[in-house]
C-alpha cells in the first residue's frame, strides 16, 4: 500500500507549509489525483487520516479531486478523455500513436489554515 508512504509526504508537505507560514491549524488539504497516477483515493484518505493524529492536521479533512485520463491521437488527430486508468489505444480510432495529456497528476492544490 504505497498509498499510506504518500498521505505520509502530502502531511509532511502540508505541516511544514503551514509552520513556515505561521499557521497554527489545517482545516482541509484539497489534492488532484489523475486515473493513471496508481493512487488509490479511498486508501489515500484513509493513510492520511491514521497519520493526521497529534498533529495540526488533527481535524483536517483531506479533499480528493480526481481528473480522467485525457489525451491526442496522433493518428487520425482527435483529442480523446476516457474514465479508464490505462489508454491502450485511441478510443476513436485504435491508433498506437497518442499522447497523454491528463490524468498522471498527484499534487496539493489547496489548504485551508487558521
């Protein structure tokens, strides 16, 4: 489960932030997953909430936004989103030759501190 060695980095990050900018409380972490990232939401929020106790984070809420996998068909041109974790072809033409443009994103966006 290397989700939980991930919700370990985002507190890190987000606790580390929040000191250096004089903040004594997190009150939510927003977080952009893509589909073809591997992360698994659910065991993502679950690792960070058993990580959050004793920490600033303590009754932070950790807020997933999950972006598809999107990307261009270089053979017949056409741009293509598809709710899938993997492309293995072009949905529109089965074309080999594409280029991905969303859906590896793993990055904080948001944080709500007092």
């Amino acid at each position: 489960m290397h989700e939980l060695s991930i919700a370990q980095s985002l507190l890190e990050v987000a606790l580390e932030n929040c000191s250096s900018k004089g903040f004594s409380r997190i009150g939510s972490i927003k977080v952009v997953i893509g589909r073809a990232s591997g992360v698994m939401s659910d065991a993502l929020i679950f690792g960070f909430n058993a990580l959050k106790d004793g920490t600033v984070a303590s009754e932070a809420a950790l807020e997933v936004e999950e972006v598809p996998v999107s990307g261009h068909c270089n053979d017949c041109g056409a741009d293509f989103t598809t709710e899938e974790s993997y492309v293995l072809s072009c949905p529109h033409c089965g074309g080999l030759s594409y280029t991905i443009g969303t859906g590896r994103e793993l990055m904080i966006t948001e944080m709500e501190v007092f």
